[in-house]
C-alpha cells in the first residue's frame, strides 16, 4: 500500500539546534498515527514542516509516492492537508460558519475581481452545518464560537480541517484542557474521519487517548524518531519507555 504522506529523512536545524535529525514517517488513508514525545522531541517542528509553517532543510516529503513542495501553509492545503493546532486559531466573535471560511470566503460571481465579490453568505451556512451534522458536531451555529465550551470549540476546529482536508488531517494535543466528556466527543470525531478514510496525524501526551485511536504510534526524541509500535496493553510499557527515554 502507498501511503498517502510520507516524510523521507527529514532534517531541520534551528542553528546549533537540531530540530529533526533524519525522521522518517509514514500515515494510510483510513488510519491515524499517533506522534509522541516528551516536549522538545521534535513533534511540533515535524508537524509544522507538514503545514507549511517550516521549510525542511533536508529530506523529503511524498504524496502518494510522489514527491511534492511544501513551503507555506497555502501549499499544504493545495495538497489537501490541513493542521488543527493547539491554539485552535479560531475567531471568538464570528458564527462557525465564519471561522470555517475565514480567508477562503465563498464568494462570486467568478468573473468579478475578488475585492468586489459577493459573499455566498448562505452558501457558506449550509455547508458548515452539512459538515458539522455529518461530524455529529451538535452546537448552536448561530452564535459566536467564544461563547461554546471547549469540546464545542474543538469540535469546530476538526470540523474545519475535515472540510477541506482531502487526504490528511493533522491534529496537535486535540483533547488538551479537556474533561472527560468533551474529551469523548473528540475521540469520537477522530474516529468518525477515519471511518471517512482520512488520514490522521495525532500529537498527544493523553496515553490513554492513544491507546484508544492509534493504529500505530511513532516515538520521537531530540528530533529522532526512536520507534514505531502498534498501541496496545501489551506495548504501553514499552511506549513509555521509548518517551521518557529508556529505549532506542
């Protein structure tokens, strides 16, 4: 099977830092891989060069076996990835229908020069809603996303990034700040794209989250990669080990 992303020897120097010091990494459509590490492992810097946030210095990145560019956030999108961060980057005082389109407005008519275009205000309504339905994403879509709660905000966000991602979905500490309710309710949606043969990319100190949705976990350390096992009762010592640094 091809994977849908592939990093090849991945290398990425913040002057005497080594950011990423040759990872390689692999994630399937229908799958989510878990991206562990204690902090300062390299997760970030990986997932921000996936995003467009960072260039790599070395190494390369493949879609479907084809070996592509990625430079800024706008590229990453044009290959179909989309990165929900920890921040969310969400607009407090706008509708959700807002922050899904916020920066790609739906707008027309096409021939009109995009500074006087038209918003397709209910357009943009009716999607978000199809896709907040189709997520099992229940909130009141009328009111601005600063007065949801935390698993409603990050419910938006995932949302957000399934609509437009076509091939992969990159999640940073999605259940972070989380209680054990809103937490479920995001464990359910990961799991509900990947029932839609996305494939995820999931940072997480939640072992237990882990766990529960990985198919396979990556270990990272000072910017290596230091194993790669399928989660379960049997590997969560050993999981552990690898982060905290008594393996590889």
């Amino acid at each position: 099977m091809t994977p849908v992303l592939a990093v090849r020897g991945a290398e990425k120097r913040f002057g005497a830092v080594v950011g990423l010091d040759g990872v390689d990494l692999e994630v399937n459509a229908g799958e989510v891989l878990a991206l562990l590490g204690d902090n300062g492992a390299g997760k970030s810097t990986l997932i921000k060069c996936l995003s467009g946030a960072l260039a790599l210095d070395r190494g390369m990145i493949e879609m479907d076996g084809r070996r592509v560019s990625i430079h800024t956030p706008a590229d990453a999108r044009e290959l179909g990835i989309e990165t929900v961060y920890q921040d969310l980057a969400l607009f407090d005082n706008l509708r959700p229908a807002d922050n899904f389109y916020a920066g790609r407005e739906a707008a027309g008519p096409r021939w009109l020069p995009r500074s006087i275009r038209v918003l397709k205000r209910h357009e943009m309504t009716v999607t978000t809603r199809q896709t907040l339905a189709r997520l099992q994403v229940n909130l009141d879509d009328h009111g601005a996303v600063g007065l949801l709660s935390g698993g409603q905000r990050q419910g938006v966000a995932v949302a957000r990034a399934a609509a437009f991602a076509s091939r992969v979905v990159i999640l940073d500490e999605p259940t972070a700040a989380l209680g054990v309710r809103e937490s479920r309710r995001v464990l359910d949606l990961i799991l509900r794209l990947r029932e839609e043969g996305k494939a995820l990319i999931v940072v997480s100190h939640a072992m237990d989250h882990v766990m529960e949705v990985a198919d396979r976990a990556v270990v990272m350390r000072r910017g290596r990669k230091v194993g790669e096992l399928v989660p379960s009762a049997e590997t969560h010592a050993e999981i552990v080990s690898l982060i905290v640094g008594g393996g590889g």
